[in-house]
C-alpha cells in the first residue's frame, strides 16, 4: 500500500533554481528508502518537500492519501504531528534536558503527564539513552544528541520517519550506531526515509535507493541491488 | 482537561523561558522598569497638575449682589431664575448679615466698625453666591444673571479667571500629551527589548514548529513570557511610586510652594498610578513579545 505518492513534482526556489524536475516517486508502507545523489541534485529539497518545509511548484505529493502540497501554512502542525523529522545538526533545545527535549513533542498535544513520562521514557529506551534524561545536549556526545533527536522524532509513533543527513555530522562508528537505531526503528514498522550523501551506509545496508540527478530520478535501486 | 494541561504547560514554559533566558530577561525587565519610572513620574505629575487646575477652577465663584431694597420674595425668585440657567452647579444665599458677621470674625477693626449695624443699618448687600459646571462657560452666566431683576452687581474676577483657565488650559494639554508619548516612546522601547529577546530564541521557535506545534502553541508561551517580564518589570516603578509620592506628600506636608497648590492625596492615587503602570507593563509586554514571535510564523 502506497504511503508517499508524488506526481510530476517540481520545485523551483525564489532564486530561480529548479531543485526538482517533474518527479514520479511512490513509496511503500514500511519501506526504508535511501535517497542519495551529488550536491545540489535535489535529495534534501525532496525531504522538505515531505515534511512541508517547502511546497511543490508543480504536481502532486500525497501523503496517506493527503495532499500535503495543498495544506495551508497555518495547518502545517496537523502533518507534522503525524512525520519525524531528524536533522544533520540534531536541532535540540541547548537549554532544555534530554528528557524534555523529547517530551517537548508531546506536551504541545496536552497529552497528560504519566502518558508523557511512559512515552518518552519508551522512546529514550528504544535509542538507548535512558540513563541520560536528565542530562543537557552540551554534555552528550554527537552520535548521543542525534539519538535524542531521534528519539523526538519517534515518540509520537508516527507512520514516517524522514531523515535528512542524519550522519552527516558524526564519524563512520557513531554514524552505525545511529543506523542500527533507524533501522530498529524501521523493523517496529515506521517506514523510513533517509536523505544522504554517506554511500558507505547505503551500500552496507543493502536498503531500496534512489538515485537522484540534477533533479531529476536516474535510478531506483531495489532492495539489494546497490552497491558502490 | 487537555485544554487545561495545555494551559498549565503554556504557563510553565514561559516561567522557564524567563529563567532560562535570564540574562536577556533582566534586560527585558530592566528597560521596562526604567521607563515605567519615567511614565509613573509623568503620570504623578500630570496628575498634580490636573488636581491643582480643578482646585483652582472650583474655587472661581460667581458673587451676585443683590439690590439694597430687594424683598424675601424678591431673594427667593432671583433664586428661582439663576436655577433655571444653564451651566449653574450650586447656588449658596450670603446675606448681609452673615456677612458683617464674619468680617468682624476676620478682623477686629471691622469688628469695632461694625459691632453697632443693626441688619436695617449695615450698608452692605444680600449675595449669591453661584458655582458653574464648567468655567468656559463663567462669563456668559455672570451676564445673565446680572439681566435678572433685583441684582445690582455681578463680580468674578473677570479677565483674570479667564487668563488662568486658559493657562491652565495648556498646561493640562501639554502634560496629556507628554504622558501620552512616554507610554507611546516606552511601548517602543519594551516592544524592542523583547524583540530582541525573542530574535534569540528563533531556532527554539523553529524546532516548535517542526515537532508539529501550531502557530497558537507557539505564540502562548511567547505572550505569557511578554505578560511575566511585564508584571516583573512593573514591580519596582510600582514601588518607587507608592514609597516615593508617600514620602513626597509628607515631605512637602502635602503642598507644593504654597498652600494653594495641594497636592493629590497619596490614597488611592497612589493605586491608580500602580494599576495603570502594572497595565502597561502587562499589554505591552504581551503585545512586544506578539509582535516579535509573528515574524518566526509562517501563516
């Protein structure tokens, strides 16, 4: 069953850049997608464009079946509520602990406080980092705060994960240990997609993968069928 | 409930937002308090200024003499007539007697002069005494009731009454005007601070609005905190003015150069100039801090 449908996608920025070409992409509940490509090919403008950080200019993306193209500024909240998003720099509260950095996702529903705790506590649990809660992101190592963005990401149990160079700022070990965090994440039932310029991580994970060019998709790798 | 935990979180967050940001919010809080004391001195001022003119104004009578010969019947006609004036506020009979008496009070030369009129013999003539409701009106009243039949004379310190009232006039404009632009200048001012206390918080912003927070889950911590850092910062010009016009008001024994420029009495000025300080703190605050969290919204 289709999760992401995107038709005929094309973006182009104020600057009069066209990141994307009429772009045809769908993709399957419960899949893990790589999207790679050179700099500038559109890769991270696709992931902004899933999370409603930009608009297409033209076609369609669908999202559970949502236009999430046609959805209003002021609405944007309703699809993020059911997205994590994880970044390259983490983008954690400096000033808030590990724990309510997490539960932050979860006290803008009102969700009570016993439900917050059991939540967060799951999704710091399932990152490995619950011995960590009351600890600041100054004092976590880089793979440590992309776990706790992770975990953010994760704790509202939505149905898309999408991560855009979430190992772009680590070193190749850390960066497997946040993978075998997606990937667990991935085998719960979230479908997963990753925005990434790391082939190694690509090729050991042997997921499906898209190979963008100058906006363009120039070819989409089965499951198994990357290698470097 | 979930609109309440909402609530109770909104309020929470904006006391931490004020803690943790502490550096940024003492300097909020500062510029609210130093301009605050600006206006609440203005505000005392304008005040004073304002009480003073209206004492002054109260105190113009009109004085109609009335007709040496004039009859009980007469008196109470003339009464009759200058109730059915416009702009008369009180009217208050002074007869020559009455008259004779307290000058003889005031002085004992007159006493000596006087102590032998008996109330056909004492020269001097029946008055009333006329309050108007509103001094620009003073003249026109003083010619009518001289028209009236049984009034000889009418005086009320015509020319100089008028001079006052218009010094006085603007006098009470200027200083309207100077508070009004104070809390315009310190609207500004906080308005700015805050602005600047928010611009540093725009990734915090950004992060909101990615974990899915509307624009109303992010705008509600960001007024209560402007709300806070109002009400905080209008703790001590409130301070300064309920201790600082107390012991002004003892200090001068409640008069100014003299004692026809009385000053306000500090109850309940004193709580009125509070409240109004605590208002402004509170709205511009809250209006500063809108203001600046609207620019981080996409709408």
């Amino acid at each position: 069953m289709d999760l992401i449908r995107m038709r005929d996608v094309t973006h182009t920025y104020k600057t009069g850049v066209t990141a994307l070409r009429d772009l045809d992409l769908t993709i399957e509940k419960g899949e893990f997608v790589f999207i790679i490509g050179s700099t500038g090919c559109g890769k991270s403008t696709l992931g902004k464009l899933l999370y409603r950080e930009l608009k297409p200019t033209k076609g369609t993306i669908l999202i559970g079946g949502e236009n999430v193209g046609k959805i209003p500024n002021r609405k944007v909240y309703k699809i993020r509520r059911k997205i994590g998003v994880v970044f390259q720099d983490y983008k954690l509260l400096e000033k808030s602990t590990v724990y309510e950095n997490v539960a932050f996702a979860l006290e803008i529903f009102g969700l009570p406080k016993e439900e917050i705790h059991e939540k967060v506590l799951k999704a710091l649990d399932l990152v490995g980092l619950k011995g960590k809660v009351k600890m600041y992101p100054k004092e976590l190592s880089g793979g440590e705060q992309q776990r706790v963005a992770i975990a953010r990401a994760i704790v509202n149990s939505p149905k898309l994960l999408i991560c855009d160079e979430p190992t772009g700022n680590l070193d190749p070990e850390t960066s497997m240990e946040v993978m075998k965090v997606i990937q667990s994440i991935h085998e719960l039932g979230t479908t997963v997609i990753m925005v990434t310029h790391d082939i190694d991580i690509v090729d050991k994970l042997k997921k499906r993968t898209i190979l963008l060019n100058a906006g363009r998709v120039l070819k989409d790798y089965a499951e198994g069928e990357y290698t470097k | 409930m979930k609109t309440l935990r909402i609530f109770g979180r909104n309020i929470r967050d904006s006391f931490k937002g004020v803690w943790r940001n502490l550096s940024l919010s003492l300097a909020s809080v500062s510029c609210i308090a130093i301009t605050l004391i600006v206006v609440s001195i203005a505000m005392i001022l304008s005040g004073n200024v304002n009480s003073f003119t209206s004492q002054i104004e109260n105190d113009v009578t009109i004085v109609a003499f009335l007709d040496q010969n004039v009859e009980k019947n007469d008196i109470s006609n003339i009464y009759k007539e200058i109730n059915k004036l416009e702009y008369v506020d009180t009217i208050e009979f002074k007869g020559k007697d009455e008259i004779a008496d307290e000058m003889m009070d005031a002085s004992a030369t007159y006493e000596n002069i006087m102590s032998g009129w008996t109330h056909d013999d004492n020269p001097l003539q029946d008055t009333y005494l006329v309050k108007v409701t509103d001094i620009d009106h003073i003249s026109d009243v003083s010619k009518k009731i001289e028209q009236i039949n049984g009034v000889s004379i009418v005086k009320y310190g015509e020319g100089m009454v008028e001079e006052l009232v218009s010094i006085f006039d603007i006098i009470k404009n200027v200083t309207i005007i100077i508070v009004i632009a104070l809390i315009l200048v310190t609207a500004f001012l906080i308005a700015n601070t805050i602005k600047i206390t928010i611009d540093s918080r725009r990734r915090e912003i950004e992060i909101m609005r990615l974990v899915g927070a509307s624009n109303a889950n992010i705008r509600i911590p960001f007024i209560f905190e402007g709300l806070l850092l109002g009400v905080i910062g209008s703790i001590i010009p409130i301070v300064v003015t309920c201790y600082g016009y107390v012991a002004l008001y003892a200090r001068l024994h409640g008069q100014l150069f003299s004692s026809i420029i009385r000053l306000i009495i500090p109850e309940p000025f004193i709580y009125q100039v509070s409240g109004l300080l605590l208002l402004i703190g509170m709205v511009v605050g809250m209006f500063g801090s809108l203001r600046a969290v609207r620019k981080y919204l996409k709408i």
